[in-house]
C-alpha cells in the first residue's frame, strides 16, 4: 500500500480488559516479522511514480528520495526463483 501512498489497516484492537486476542497478536507479530525483513522498502519511502500502474504483475516500487533508492517488493515469487523486473533501468551503481 505505500508503494500507492495509502497505509494498512490491520484491523487490530484489545478487548475490554486491555489485552489482545491471540490471533490479533499473531497478526501483529507476523507484519513485524515482516518488517524486520522489509522495512528499509517502507519507512521513509514514497510511491515511485515510474511504475505504479502495473498492479497486474505482483511488483511494486517504492522510491526513498534522499537516497534516491528504488525498492522492489514481489508479493508473488516466481517459478524457477528469477524474478524479472520491467523497471527500472539498472546503472553501474545498482546493487
């Protein structure tokens, strides 16, 4: 969803008593999870407007402009584990 500007409703609350159902937790566990292995793609970052309309492909960008770094995220991982980027153009300088 940032690669679209938006955020992410987890849909999270504690119950009357102040503690949180263990599936809400899980929940919240597994996008930290995530995160850990992700975040430098989300904190900081703004849509990359050079490919934000091929939502069809399982990709998305995200652009941290003080850097200017572009992320890839694959929310689908391809057969034979080689993931085919459209953009962007690689340079010398891409790691």
């Amino acid at each position: 969803t940032v690669a679209f500007g938006g955020n992410m409703l987890l849909n999270v609350g504690p119950r009357h008593d102040g503690t949180i159902d263990a599936i809400f937790a899980d929940r919240l566990l597994g996008i930290g999870s995530w995160l850990k292995v992700n975040g430098e793609a989300i904190y900081s970052t703004v849509p990359w407007a050079v490919a934000q309309n091929q939502t069809d492909v399982g990709v998305y960008y995200t652009h941290k402009p003080i850097d200017g770094i572009v992320y890839a995220i694959a929310t689908i991982w391809p057969k034979g584990n080689v993931l085919h980027l459209e953009a962007p153009n690689t340079t010398p300088n891409t790691q």
